[in-house]
C-alpha cells in the first residue's frame, strides 16, 4: 500500500474534524487547563474533534497506531501511525483568532511520509508527501514552494511566543531576532505553512511535541523547505525546532542557536 491510496482518506479525515470543530468557533465554550504551572488549554472541540477522526481510522484501518494530544497513543509501534493535533493553535481559537489548524500526519515505519494542515474557517489546506506539497482553498489549488532568501539579514522569522522558552533558549532565540530583518510573532502551525507558501523565510520553536510537527514536516519539505531540530537532527519527535525555505538561512539560525 502506498501513500497515495491514504490521500482521499487524509481529506476525509480533515472534512470531519472540521464539521465537527466549526460549531464551536467564536461561541462561548468550556475550557480547561491541562497544566499544572502554566495554561495550557483544552476544549470541547479539541477531543470532538480527535474522537472522530479516531474512530474513522480505527474503522478503516484497525492495524495503524494513533498517537493524538487529546487521548494519547494506541498500536504506536505499528507499520502505519496517525499522529493527530485535532487543534494547533488552541489559544488563538479560544481568543477567536483563525490562526489554529488541524494537524494530520500519517507515519510509516516512524518517518512522516504524508502531511496535512486543514483551517476549516478559512476553507485552507496544505499538505504535502515530502516529494511535492499543495494548497487547496478559496482561490483554487497551486503547488507550493518556498522562497529563495540569501541571508538571515533579509529573512522574515516567526515564532509563536519567546514567553513559550527557558531563558537559556529565550536568548538564543534573541540572536537571531536581532540577526533577521524582520521578526514576529504568533502563527502556530501557521507560519510553517506559509514558510512553505513562500511568505515568509524561518520558524523557530522550542517544547514541540511530536504531534506539533509531524504533519508539517512533509509539507515543508515537499515544498523545498528544511526543518530539524537546533542540533540538526531529525524534527518528528519534537523538541526545539528550526524550519527554513532556504538552507543558508537554516544554517545561518542554527550557527546562532548553537553559539
């Protein structure tokens, strides 16, 4: 079975999840803190929203493993995994912001081979097999590529917040703020996507889990992007990452992380 017969699944998946999250947006609805020290939110539409596209995988596919935020791992040692973030960006959809995504990567034998990002309020979707990547919306369907940029100096640089760092990390991150031409703030799973469209050059973030990531990475990628970790290791399990359009640009942050 390749990757390509999962295409039309993937956009089942996506269709669901956001059928099921949309009558929750901007309405006044629960919400809980899953942490202990910090806030980190939790909706009514973040596990409807898991619990279906669960439920249709284990329909189709009952041998995959699932690995989600809301309910944890089942079978994550199998041939084919699901990793699902039914929401990314759960504090800008509280806020009412339609910066948030759901996140839909599918791995085979661990390695991210299919991802897709899908804003239903938008009606967007990237996603992308490491080998291409496309954008479906409003305007139709392209291929997405990433841009060329030559330096740091003229990069456009995202991160969702340095409040979301440690110190040590927080001032690493300050060297390439101060490096980049530009530099703001915001985006979640977002800025990767429009790293990917061309828009903007570096995405830098810290405490990843890998349902953060996994989709995005063969999205970014397929669009002729680079993402690893700040040590230049491979990004699916999370951690401190760095994305880039352009690899002079990805080795000019890492330089700056690591000094």
């Amino acid at each position: 079975m390749t990757v390509i017969d999962f295409t039309a699944f993937i956009g089942r998946l996506a269709t669901t999840s956001g059928e099921t999250i949309l009558p929750f947006f901007r309405t006044s609805l629960s919400i809980d803190n899953k942490s202990s020290h910090d806030f980190d939110p939790v909706t009514e539409a973040d596990r409807a929203a898991e619990a279906v596209m669960r439920r249709l995988i284990k329909g189709n596919f009952p041998k995959h493993g699932i690995v989600g935020e809301e309910f944890g791992s089942e079978n994550e040692n199998a041939e084919y995994v699901w990793v699902l973030d039914p929401i990314d960006g759960t504090k800008s959809f509280i806020a009412g912001f339609p910066i948030w995504g759901t996140l839909i990567a599918l791995l085979h034998k661990g390695t991210p081979v299919f991802g897709m990002m899908h804003q239903p309020f938008i009606r967007e979707r990237f996603y992308g097999d490491s080998g291409s990547a496309t954008y479906q919306g409003p305007l139709g369907e392209r291929k997405l590529a990433v841009r060329r940029c030559a330096s740091l100096g003229e990069a456009t640089a995202f991160t969702t917040s340095p409040l979301l760092m440690n110190t040590a990390d927080r001032a690493a991150f300050g060297r390439v703020e101060a490096a980049a031409r530009l530099t703001r703030y915001g985006g979640d799973c977002y800025s990767y996507c429009m790293l990917a469209a061309g828009h903007l050059d570096l995405v830098v973030e810290t405490e990843l889990k890998p349902y953060d990531i996994a989709a995005l990475i063969p999205i970014i990628t397929g669009a002729g992007g680079v993402v690893t970790t700040w040590d230049g290791k491979p990004a699916q399990s999370g951690g401190r990452i760095v994305a880039a359009g352009d690899p002079r640009v990805h080795e000019a942050a890492i330089k700056l992380l690591n000094s």
